[in-house]
C-alpha cells in the first residue's frame, strides 16, 4: 500500500470508489461529465410511468363490473423487488409481485451455503420469484463446483432444491401476474473474470458470451454483472451494453459492484450514446507527466482546442455533444412533451452489502432494497 493510499487519498482496489485523486489522476473531464450526465438524466425526469392503480375493490364494483374490472386490473402496475450480492445474510425484503436476486447469495460458493439462501427466499410471500448465479455461487457453475470439490476433497454432488424460485442461467421465462399482464424475463449470471477457479460463470474480457444472446422481446434483463459505464466502477461488460442496445429492456437488474449501488435511468438515445463514448475512451497520454498530473494538464490546461492531442479533441467532442443532447432532451421534453412523455427503461445496481465491509446497506433494512413499479 501506498502513502497515498494509507491516507486515504487514493483508492486501495478498483472495486472501491475512486477518490477525488484518482479521478485528477484519470482523467478529470470524465469526472465532471459524469456529475453533468447525473444531472442531465434527473432533469429529463422518470424513465417510464407505470399504469395507474386500479381503484379498490369496493370502489370499482359500484362503478365498474365484469370485463370493466378485468380491464382496469391489466392497467395496474407490477412491482418488482431488486435484490443482488446478500452474502449469506438476510434482510426485510418489501412485498411486490416479482422478486428478482441479481446473484452472490452466497459467499463461499457451497450448495449447503446456496440452499440456506433458496429456503430464505422461497418462504417470502411474492407470487414469481426469479434468480441468477454469481460469480460468488460456485455451486450453480459445473467447472467452478468441481473445483470447490477438489478444494474439499469430494465427490458428493447433491442437488439443489429450487423451490418457488426459478433459476435463469442464459434462458427466459415468461410470467403471468393479476389483470392478464406478462412479463418477459432473460437471466444469466456470467462475469468478467475476476477470480480463482471457484468462482463461478467467469469469461475473458476478451470474449463476448453475450452477442445475440438476449431475446429482444425481454422485458426484464437480470444479470450479475454491469454493463459498461453504468454504475460499475469502470468494471462491467462492453458486449452487455452492446447487446442491450440490441435489445432496449425496460428494465435491467444487476449488481457485482457493491459501491455503486442504486439506479439510473436510459434513454438509448444520442446523449446517452455520447457519454458511453466519452466514457469508453482510453486517457490520452500528455506530454507532461509533472508529478503524475498528465491527465489533469492533458484535459484542461492544452488549450487552445487545436493543440490537444486527436484523442483529446475526440474526447471533448463527446463532452460536448452530451452537452448539446442533454439540453435539448431536457427541453424538447418539458417544453414540447410533457411530464409524462418519458419512454426509457432503468438501471437497478440492486447490491445490499455496503461496499466491501461485509454489512448490509442502511443496517440491512427495507430501504436497502430496490423497488420498482412497471
């Protein structure tokens, strides 16, 4: 460990949060576009606007009879409950409809391990539940459950009882809820490789197991792993992200990286488009490295706009254009459309662990859960 980093002032791992340093040391203009990208995206307002609720039951039967009824229940949202990375623990989990585990139920990968999290999670009240593997659940993997036998010496290879819960591993299911309404829901726990042989659906950064993969009728999309530049620490899946341009989900649901927990919204649009660009470029080299500062002069301090380096120049020009869309998708929305105009789909990084302290978010409450309406 370094100076820097004993005090603090520089991140120990990549799966921490980059300091304020690793950012100027990076590459500061991706740091301030991705603050401007946040507010962007809260200005445009929600992605998507569910159906209304239908009104109650003795409301509607004064009001409404027969198919009026059936009519107004297919309106009526579904909500899903987001959980990813709960490591052995268990918390309150809010009621909903469809409860989605994004992977890493476990931490040692085991089956006894795996099957104490399937009997928590079938014993909840929701009518579907749905899961993947992680890369922490080894057991579901057949070449990483061979390597924790070796690691134990053994050959007993008891089954998993899945309950309630349907287990996705590259296959979709497609389910029925109250008021006729379907959801189409892919998952798949594959990671990029980021461990030993234990851990489990791990590729090569290199190779793209995701290309064509996702039915482009799918609805909702679990995975374990980000896709690239969306709430993954620089660490997710180009091909994902690719392959979800293919596909447009309403919704994705994921985690993996236990600091970047939470949502954002897509578009699939130009501004969106732009900032993946900005945020996929390598940092330029500059010709000046005086103490480590060749990314902050790089950015802002080679002006005029003529003397940066071409891969500098194309950076600025996406900065710019995600500028330039932003405002006006801000605009065109507010001024032409309406608050309700918004047809995006979100992001859910549904993590509950804090980071890497091995405690759940918030003290392993409600509210560390996601909830979403659809």
């Amino acid at each position: 460990m370094t100076i820097l980093q004993a005090l603090h002032l520089r991140r120990s791992s990549q799966w921490d949060p980059p300091t304020i340093l690793d950012h100027l040391l990076t590459s500061p203009l991706k740091w301030i576009m991705s603050i401007l990208y946040s507010y962007i995206l809260f200005l445009r307002g929600r992605p998507f606007h569910p159906p209304p609720r239908p009104p109650s039951s003795s409301s509607s039967s004064s009001s409404v009879s027969g198919a009026g009824v059936e009519q107004q229940q297919e309106k009526g949202p579904i909500r899903v409950v987001c959980l990813s990375d709960t490591h052995d623990q268990t918390l309150p989990v809010p009621d909903g409809d469809l409860l989605v585990h994004a992977g890493d139920l476990t931490q040692d990968g085991s089956r006894e391990s795996i099957q104490q999290q399937i009997d928590w999670l079938d014993g909840l009240p929701h009518r579907h539940k749905v899961f993947v593997g992680g890369n922490h659940d080894g057991w579901l993997d057949p070449e990483a459950r061979r390597a924790l036998l070796r690691e134990r010496k053994s050959r007993r290879q008891i089954k998993l009882d899945f309950k309630s819960l349907r287990y996705l591993e590259n296959s979709s299911v497609t389910l029925d809820f109250k008021g006729g309404r379907r959801l189409n829901v892919y998952g798949y726990g594959a990671v990029p490789e980021c461990g030993d042989d234990t851990f489990a659906f791990q590729y090569k950064r290199s190779h793209d197991p995701w290309k064509g993969a996702i039915p482009p009728e799918t609805d909702v999309l679990v995975t374990h792993t980000p896709p690239a530049h969306h709430l993954d620490l620089s660490l997710g899946c180009p091909g994902l992200l690719s392959e979800i341009w293919r596909t447009k989900p309403k919704l994705h649901i994921f985690g993996h990286i236990h600091w970047r927990a939470g949502t954002e919204p897509v578009y699939f649009d130009e501004c969106q488009a732009s900032y993946e660009s900005l945020m996929s470029r390598p940092s330029p080299a500059s010709p000046c490295y005086l103490l480590g500062l060749g990314p902050l002069l790089n950015d802002f301090f080679f002006f005029p706009f003529v003397l940066l380096s071409a891969r500098s120049r194309a950076a600025w020009v996406d900065a710019l254009a995600v500028l330039w869309y932003g405002i006006n998708s801000i605009l065109w929305k507010w001024i032409m459309q309406g608050p309700h105009s918004n047809n995006g789909g979100l992001f859910v990084n549904a993590a509950v662990m804090h980071g890497n302290t091995g405690k759940l978010r918030r003290g392993g409450n409600e509210k560390a859960v996601v909830v979403v309406e659809l």
